[in-house]
C-alpha cells in the first residue's frame, strides 16, 4: 500500500505543472515610451531570441502576443510574451503613452521553462528600454 501511495504521489508530481507570470505594468509599475509596432517587434524578437523557429507558436501578425515552447519526453512548457498599452510619466512629469509586457510561463518543466521565461522577461525589458524612455505607472 505504502508502495503505491509513493508511486501515485510520484506520477501526480511528474504530470502536475508550473505557472507564473512576470509584468512590467502590474508588478514593476513601468512602461516604455514605444509604438505598436515597436512593442510588436520587441515581443516577436524576444522569442525567437529564446526559441528556435521550430518551437514559435504562431501568432497574427495584429496580435501583440507571441510565445515559444520547449519539450523533452512527455514535458511541455510554454512562455508567452505579451505587450500591453500603457501611459506612464517621465522623469519630467509629463505623462506618455506606451506599452509595457508581460511573461507568462505554464507547464511541467519548471526548473528550465521559469529559466527560459526569465531570460524573455529580461530580453522584453532591455529592448524596451533601448527602444523608448522608461515610463513610471503611478
């Protein structure tokens, strides 16, 4: 009985998944001062910097979506990158329109899909950045 208990409690954790969510409109308060088609190109160039074109999810080209997934034997783990609109103030006061992302990462391999989601958050970020003026959501 105990041998069962041990191997139902084994399977449940091989198939049972992970998910989080990572944001810079929710959680960091911060947007970037760039267009639509900016925030397109950051979200599509940050998953293809992540993912072979193989394992891209695609998405319409009007959708400010993208996302990846990686697999090994029986696991599956998706990220998606998404860019929202978003008004933010400037180090000078004035507010801006712009847009900000977010990284959401689910499945069963949540030691490599939380790195990998991680590394997208990150990407999203530093070409926002790069991109446009970092905007403060108050």
């Amino acid at each position: 009985m105990i041998r069962h208990s041990l191997f139902a409690a084994g399977v449940a954790a091989l198939f049972s998944s992970c998910s989080s969510t990572q944001s810079t409109v929710s959680g960091e308060r911060t947007a970037y001062a760039i267009s639509r088609e900016q925030a397109k190109a950051i979200v599509d160039s940050s998953i293809l910097a992540n993912f072979s074109p193989d394992y891209v999810n695609p998405a319409p080209t009007s959708s400010l979506t993208s996302s990846g997934y990686i697999r090994f034997a029986l696991d599956t783990h998706t990220i998606t990158a998404t860019a929202f609109p978003a008004s933010g103030y400037t180090r000078q006061g004035s507010l801006k329109p712009g847009y900000g992302f977010e990284v959401n990462s689910f499945g069963t391999m949540p030691i490599s899909g939380g790195q990998r989601a991680k590394a997208v958050y990150r990407l999203l970020k530093q070409q926002g950045s790069s991109t446009g003026e970092t905007l403060t959501i108050k």
